[in-house]
C-alpha cells in the first residue's frame, strides 16, 4: 500500500460579504454622527444661552399705554363686519303675530343684506322696517313652518318663533311683518327699543349721533 504525502495549500482569501459591509459601514457613520454631536454639544454649552446684565446695555419697565377705540384692532374687525341695526324677534301663530323683542345692535353685515334669491314669497317671512313712513331696509327669511318629523315625515307647525335682522343706520319706528303662509301680518311699533339709549347722556338729539337715534319729535316715544 502505497503512501501519499500531504501538500499544504494556502487558504484561499475570502471577500467580506454585502451584509458584513453594511454592518462596518454603520458603525463608522454611528461614530462619525455621535463624534460631531458631541463636538455640537460642546460648542453649545460654550456660548452664552441669553444675554445678562452683565454684558451691558439697560432693561426699562414700559407702562401699558391704552389703545385708543378706534385704533383697537378688535374694533377695527368689528366695525368692517358689521353694521347699524336690529334685531326683531317675532311669534307667529296662525294669522297672528306677536312681538317678542326688538334690540338695536351691530348686526352682522352678510346676514342683515343678504340678498336671498330663489326664495319662495309663500313660505317666507319678510320685515320690512320704515322711519316716518320711508322705507328704509327689508329682510326676508324662509318661514319654519314645516319641520322634519322622525317617522312622521314633514309636519305643519303653525306655532313658530322667527327672528329678523335688519340693517338700519337711523331710528326705526315701525317694522311691517308679513309670513303668507299661515296669512300673518302685523304692523308692529318699535319706538320704545331706542328708549334706554335716548334717557342716556349719548342720547342727546342736538349731537349728531345722539340725532340719528333720538330725533326731536314724536319719532320717539320713551315707555
């Protein structure tokens, strides 16, 4: 039986496989990205976080100083939205119409001459306000007299509370009411809503906006 020597071979070099790559090249980007945090770091504890007294300058205590009305810009908003007004809140009941309240105010512009078109005249509530027998604004608004009833379908309310708002830049001594739908209408007298105002020391006629609300005469009838 023959014998055979052994050869010694040299280990064939083996390249560093694709995962092994990658998992060398995060850990350098980790030690790069940790080396420049902490030189950021470093740097930023160095300089100063706000200034103190002690570099210099001067601190004053301003005192409030008040805004004028006209200058306030809550006023200012609200003036552009709204305007001169009121707001009438009216019962109708069938043919009847009772009055519930009517307030001078600013009124929201877009909602006091919203001009709503395609409206049906039939089921629609419209005011219409006069100052000495002109007309000086209207407004209509659909009457609610029908509502949504759960399993019921559309149910005729003929008891129903409508509230108007009306764009008016005087006083207003009568608003005329009218909702056909049930044949309601009313002529209403709101002189007394400007009363509160005109008793007040702004309520004075001979000023020009004291006229606008309380004007000599029986324009006015203080209740």
């Amino acid at each position: 039986m023959s014998k055979h020597s052994l050869i010694p071979v040299a280990p064939t070099p083996v390249a560093p496989t694709s995962g092994l790559r990658l998992a060398l090249g995060a850990c350098l980007v980790t030690a790069l990205l940790g080396s420049s945090t902490g030189a950021a770091l470093a740097q930023g504890a160095a300089e100063p976080a706000t200034p103190r007294a002690s570099h210099g300058g001067k601190v004053e205590w301003q005192p409030p100083r008040p805004v004028a009305a006209e200058a306030d810009p809550v006023n200012v908003r609200a003036q552009a939205e709204t305007v001169d007004g009121i707001v009438v809140v009216v019962t109708l009941d069938g043919a009847s119409v009772t009055l519930d309240s009517v307030t001078p105010a600013r009124v929201p512009r877009r909602q006091a001459r919203l001009a709503r078109q395609g409206l049906d005249a039939s089921v629609a509530v419209k005011a219409t306000a006069l100052a000495n027998g002109q007309i000086v604004t209207t407004t209509t608004l659909p009457d609610p007299i029908f509502n949504a009833s759960e399993g019921g379908g559309l149910v005729r309310t003929e008891r129903r509370q409508v509230s108007l708002v009306l764009a008016a830049e005087r006083a207003i001594d009568t608003v005329q009411i009218e909702a056909p739908a049930t044949g309601a209408s009313a002529t209403l007298d709101v002189r007394a809503a400007y009363a509160p105002y005109c008793r007040s020391s702004k309520g004075n006629p001979d000023t020009e906006q004291g006229g606008r609300w309380c004007p000599r005469g029986d324009n006015i009838t203080l209740q």
